[in-house]
C-alpha cells in the first residue's frame, strides 16, 4: 500500500510539474473574446496570476537546467573533445552523434527509473528499498550507453588490428612498383574495401584530408586518433620520420609490417598459452565430476551391495 501511494504522489508530481511548463491558451482565448465584446482586456488580477506563474516557471527551469546539463551534457571543452574522440574510435563520425548518444542516455535513465518504479511497487518493497531500487535502475539505465560506446569502440579497434598486416602488405607492394604514397594510400583504401571495411574507411578518409590541401602529417595522425590503435600510431610514427629523415618509405614499410605480423604471431601463442589455463575451470567444475561417477559408480555400488550382503560388516 506505501508503495502504490509513493508511485500515486511521484505520478501526480510529474504531472503538475509538466502541466505547469506547458504554455496557457485559454487565457489568450478569453482575452480575446473580452475584447471583441468590447471589453477593456485582462484584468489586473489575472495579470498578476500569469506574471507569477511565468515567473515560477522560469525560476524551476533556470534552476533545474545547470544540475540536469551537469549531469549529462560534457562541460569541459576537453570532456566534448574526449567523448568526440571515444565516438569516432566507435566509428560515428557524424555531427549528430554526441547529441543522439547524450539523449539516449537520458531516454535509457528514464526507461530505468520507470523499471525500477514498477518492479518496486509490483513485488510491495519497502521504500527505503524502493528508492534504491529506483536509484539502481536510473543509474544503470545512464551507465549502459557508454558501456554499449565502450563495446563498440573496442570491437572496431580490434578489426583495424587484425586487418593492418595484411594492408600494409598492399601497401608495401603499391609503393614499391612505383606509386607515390598518396595514390598507394587511396588504392589500397579502395582495394580493402571489401575486406577490411573500417581501415579502408580510415585510409580514404586520410587520402581526402590530403586530397583537400591538409598536409600529409596531419591527416595521418588525424587517422591515428580516429583509429586509436596503438600499431596505428607505430605505423603513422614510422612514415613521419622516413619522409622527415629521406629514407626509403617501402623499407620502412616493410619493416614495420613485419613486426606487425610477428606481433600478430606472438599475441596468437598467447592466446593459445592461455587456453590451457582457462579450461581448467569447467574441468574441475564439470568434466571431473562427471568421470568420477562414471569411472567409480559401479564400484561403490558394487561396494555397497557386498556390505549389504556381509554379515560381519553389518549387512543382512
């Protein structure tokens, strides 16, 4: 019963609340018809009563609107660029993006608070427990669109790991049969297409940065950020000081897809170490028991027959 009542009086509040933001019309229509009749207009108290409610108004949302854009929107321009740069590690390059993804944290808040309203008064909690319950879902339901970026941004990270040794091979080929460094650039974004979709997304986006008078340094190292990517920013390192230095770009290449590939070797043997151990569990758990009923079921039950059947023993 406590519980029907908080959710009857958080409802009603709700309701006051939105009906006190939303903008007055029968006002203005009587007013209207007050002046066609001939009227001399609003009167004197009910221009106070308007006065004070738009004053009211105004008060609760300039109050309401810094806690609620603390809570959501990013203050800080180093806090926009963070999560500008964790969106563009996710692959959503779009100008839209940051605001699609505050909003649906505050959508998924509100999906959880109304659960967890539900769920409370359904299985009859006391309200201290409601109130955590609430609480819990409105703050897993605000936690979930970031762990859902944070997926996201790990999964294409690992696609443009496993894909760059093999573009770099392309890479490496392209500039040594004699195309300069941009043209290999946007080649194998064209040829990798198909294969490896969010590296190729990332070389011709660098190759249009060139293409539009951005220097070459910088677009690489754009593309490193984007990718954020650790073997990225070797690769994009590795091309800066050849070009700074005059060395050869196909040797450094090269070299640097070789020990991309002896890395992608090394983290494969270890995964494959780790396998071992990781199997170790549901041995123990679930494979083990199940060999020890098998193996030694029949010679405990044969056991306990013979103690069943010996006297001496206790049996019959």
């Amino acid at each position: 019963m406590e519980m029907l009542t908080l959710g009857i009086l958080g409802a009603i509040s709700v309701a006051l609340v939105v009906y006190s933001l939303l903008p007055r019309h029968g006002g203005e229509r009587d007013v209207v018809k007050r002046r066609l009749a001939g009227g001399r207009g609003v009167d004197e108290a009910a221009q106070i009563r308007e006065k004070a409610r738009e004053t009211a108004t105004e008060q609760l949302v300039r109050r309401a609107t810094p806690m609620l854009s603390k809570l959501i929107v990013p203050q800080s321009d180093q806090e926009q660029t963070n999560l500008r740069l964790k969106l563009a590690n996710a692959g959503y390059r779009h100008p839209q993006a940051q605001t699609m993804l505050l909003a649906s944290k505050t959508v998924v808040a509100g999906c959880g608070l109304v659960l967890g309203l539900l769920l409370s008064i359904s299985s009859g909690q006391p309200i201290a427990v409601a109130l955590g319950i609430v609480a819990f879902g409105a703050g897993l339901g605000f936690m979930l669109p970031n762990l859902w970026l944070s997926l996201a941004a790990s999964t294409r990270k690992q696609k443009i790991r496993d894909g760059l040794p093999d573009t770099l091979d392309l890479l490496v080929v392209s500039v040594e049969s004699g195309l300069a460094l941009d043209a290999a650039l946007k080649r194998v974004g064209e040829e990798m297409a198909a294969v490896h979709s969010e590296l190729s997304d990332e070389l011709r986006i660098a190759t249009m940065e060139t293409q539009m008078g951005i220097p070459r340094a910088e677009s690489l190292e754009n593309m490193s950020r984007r990718c954020g990517v650790d073997e990225m920013r070797s690769l994009v390192s590795v091309v800066l000081q050849a070009e700074k230095f005059g060395t050869s770009i196909a040797r450094a290449l090269r070299n640097q897809a070789d020990a991309l590939r002896t890395k992608r070797r090394q983290a494969a043997e270890e995964r494959a170490q780790k396998t071992a151990v990781k199997l170790m569990l549901p041995l123990v758990m679930f494979i083990f028991p199940a060999m020890g009923v098998v193996l030694g079921g029949p010679a405990v039950l044969r056991m306990i027959e013979a103690v069943r059947d010996n006297p001496a023993l206790g049996g019959r």
